[in-house]
C-alpha cells in the first residue's frame, strides 16, 4: 500500500480493509485503474464516520 498521501492516520485494521477493498475489486474487474482510489475513499469514508479527523 502506498505510504504518502493516501491513508495516513489510519489503524492496521483500517490498512487491511483497504488491502482487501483493493484485492476483490480487481479479481472481479470493478473499476478498472480505479482500484486503489476507491478502497481508498471507502476506508477513509468509514475512518470519518467514525468521527476520526483526519490524518489522526
């Protein structure tokens, strides 16, 4: 997983989701290049509503 910008102050659990977010959409052809991006907001969405700031 990229270390910049991308998921900072995020937990391990958070990091795995991602990984596993990433995975299944390109084993299943969802998104094309867009793989990444999307795990991405997905996790950050459920770090958010979770009432973490950002970065933290």
């Amino acid at each position: 997983m990229p270390r910049g910008k991308g998921l900072r102050g995020v937990s391990s659990k958070e990091r795995r989701q991602y990984e596993h977010i990433k995975e299944s959409a390109r084993k299943s052809g969802r998104y094309g290049r867009r793989a990444k991006e999307v795990a991405a907001r997905t996790v950050m969405k459920e770090h958010k509503s979770k009432g973490h700031a950002k970065g933290r």
